[in-house]
C-alpha cells in the first residue's frame, strides 16, 4: 500500500516562531533549517502515535478487494475521491455505486470496491489529521514537536545518542499514542 501526500499541512509562521523562541534564535538565518525539523518532528510524532497530527490531504492505492481495506493514516476526516486504475491507460472515476466507504470510531477510513470494472488497483483520496492547523494542535503533541526539532537543531554537530524520541517529549506524546494488540 502506498500512501502520497498531495497537499501538505501548512505551517504557519508561529510554528517557527514558537521553536526559535525555545532555542532562543532572533536572526532568521537558519528559518529554512528549522522549518524542516520541524517538518520532520510532525512526521516522527505520527510514527510514534499513530495519529498524524496535522491535516493533509492524501492518496492512498490500493489493489482490488471486494473486502473492506485499510487507509493509511488517522484520523480520517473525509474520503473524497476513488479512482480506478487499469492496467493500461488512464484513471477513472469510479462510480459511487461500485465501491463502499466507512469512516471508524477509531478514526480510520476504510474501502471496498463492489464493482471494479477495469481497475486492477484504486486511488483513494483522503484527508487525514487531529487538527486543522498549528494552534488546534493538542498543546502535549504541539510542544513535543518543537522540543524535538530543538533537540535535533542542538545535535546537528554532534554524534546521535540515546532514544528517538528523546524522553521528554516521549511522556508528552505517549498519551497520545495508538497502540494495536496483535
């Protein structure tokens, strides 16, 4: 299963402003580098949760199944788009008839295509996030991401050690965390 994002979350300027703030940085010199910890801080919270912490609209194929399938990220908010894919040639909308969709108590959203006529696998737009944006973000998952990117911003230098996440912002994430029985 593949997952693509195609419209990223947006962050805003007090996401930048918040880190710096931390790290205690008044030049814009290192804006660029800091945004993409913080980008990847976002990314590492969703591996460690389970949960992507903020809105992005995604896409998702999958193969043919008559069986109810999985997408790849929680919580979904809305599924918007399934298309088919055919071995050759273009996509297709599929008709509504022809596939069911369900979104979970738990948050996920999950498919199953009734009728795929010439699709051999599907594309399942989504979109998927606990908030809509940067200040809707739970405070714990908010500031754990920041205190993240700053310790990765600190250890840019020097050699990696100890876990991933660091402790700290492990206790503020955990609540949030998903875990699956197996």
């Amino acid at each position: 299963m593949q997952r693509a994002i195609i419209t990223p979350a947006v962050l805003p300027p007090a996401a930048l402003t918040e880190l710096k703030d931390w790290l205690g940085i008044t030049t814009s010199t290192d804006d660029a580098q800091l945004t993409s910890l913080l980008r990847a801080a976002l990314d590492l919270c969703e591996g460690f949760t389970g949960s992507m912490p903020l809105q992005q609209v995604c896409e998702a194929v999958l193969p043919v199944s008559a069986g109810w399938q999985d997408l790849p990220a929680r919580p979904v908010q809305a599924i918007t788009l399934v298309e088919g894919i055919p071995a050759e040639g273009a996509r297709f909308a599929v008709p509504t008839a022809d596939y069911a969709l369900d979104l979970t108590a738990d948050g996920g959203g999950r498919v199953r295509v009734l009728n795929p006529g010439a699709a051999g696998r599907i594309a399942v737009r989504f979109s998927a996030g606990l908030a809509a944006d940067w200040s809707a973000l739970p405070e714990a998952l908010r500031h754990g991401a920041v205190r993240l990117a700053a310790h990765q911003y600190r250890q840019r230098e020097g050699a990696e050690d100890g876990a991933m996440p660091p402790a700290a912002v492990a206790a503020l994430w955990r609540p949030w965390r998903r875990l699956r029985l197996a």
